[in-house]
C-alpha cells in the first residue's frame, strides 16, 4: 500500500483539503454530513460506518466502536475515540440515546440503511461541492488522510494502527511517508 498512485499523484486528503470538505458538508442533508464526519474524524472504511448500529456509539465514553470488515473473521472491533461534536450530531440525526433506551439498545438499528454505492455517492457529491478532484478525492481519501493527520500530531503508530483497525503495524506506517505540509511539520518538530 501507498500514500501516491501509478502517477505520482497523492491519494490522501490534507488538513486543509479535510477541513473544506467537512465545511462543505455542512450544507448537505443531515445524514449525508453526519456521514461525512464520521469517515473525515475516524478514519474508519466506509462500509465499517455504513454498518455501524446505534449501539455502537459510546457516548459517555467518547468512542464508536466498528466492526473491522476487512479481516477474515467477523466480530473483530475496535473503540476509535471521536470529538464531541461528532457525538453530539450522531445523537441529535439518529437520536442514539432514544434507541439505545429501546429494550434490544439500538443492536440492528443501522445509522445509515444505505448500500455501499450510496454512500459512496453521497460523499463524493461533497468531494466535487468542495471542488476536490483526483485519487484523494474518496471516501479511501479520507481515511488515508486521518492516518496522515494521527501520525503528524504525533499519535504512536501502534495506536494509529488499532484505530485504523491494520493487523499489520507495517501498513499504518506508511502514514509516516506523508510529503508536503505534513512532512515539513514533522520537520519542524525535529528542528525545535
């Protein structure tokens, strides 16, 4: 795996580029931003949100907890800590704390009863009103971009890799070959 294509050309969204697009999907239907936030903050894949139930959200611990899709066998998760306003509109779009009141807790009350082409859609209709085009311009793009954004901040790979849900600490650490913006503030903290 690789942060560029054939081409040359970056597959992963910048901190600008994320912060345009989340702006952008500010003026989208509820659920469309709520989905966007949801890929752009935690760096999951998108059929792991498109498959997040209501009982997987952990309000009082900050926290959606995905199932990682991409292993072999299911009932594999993983608590990947979110901010609170990405709490707060969960809550306010799908009324989490009403399902989770229900007697079976929100289990199979999915967030998004989309297929996986609608989603796509949805946040590619926000990638092209952000006027973002190119191998990043992706649900992909986002994850690659959360990656990117843990590993300038200064998160350790091993927690960058659960979150990410890698079973291979050498795959997060492509994250570490971040160019541009993001390698010159890693530069800079090594300068002082």
């Amino acid at each position: 795996m690789s942060l560029f294509d054939a081409t040359g050309a970056r597959k992963y969204l910048t901190a600008a580029e994320r912060a345009i697009f989340l702006r952008m999907a500010e003026r989208e239907d509820r659920q469309v931003r709520t989905l966007c936030m949801t890929l752009a903050y935690a760096g999951c894949r998108l059929s792991e949100a498109l498959a997040l139930t209501a009982d997987r959200v952990d309000l009082s611990s900050g926290v959606l907890v995905f199932e990682t899709l991409k292993k072999r066998r299911s009932g594999v998760y993983r608590p990947v800590p979110i901010p609170p306003a990405l709490l707060e509109a969960l809550d306010l779009v799908h009324g989490i704390r009403e399902c989770q009141s229900h007697r079976d807790k929100g289990r199979d009350i999915r967030l998004w009863p989309w297929s996986r082409m609608t989603g796509w859609r949805a946040v590619h209709a926000v990638m092209v009103a952000a006027d973002l085009t190119g191998p990043h311009a992706s649900p992909k793009g986002l994850r690659h971009g959360f990656g990117v954004a843990a590993v300038s901040a200064g998160i350790p790979l091993n927690l960058v890799q659960k979150w990410l849900g890698h079973a291979q600490l050498s795959t997060t650490a492509i994250y570490a070959n971040a160019i541009g913006a993001e390698e010159q503030d890693i530069a800079r903290r090594m300068w002082g």
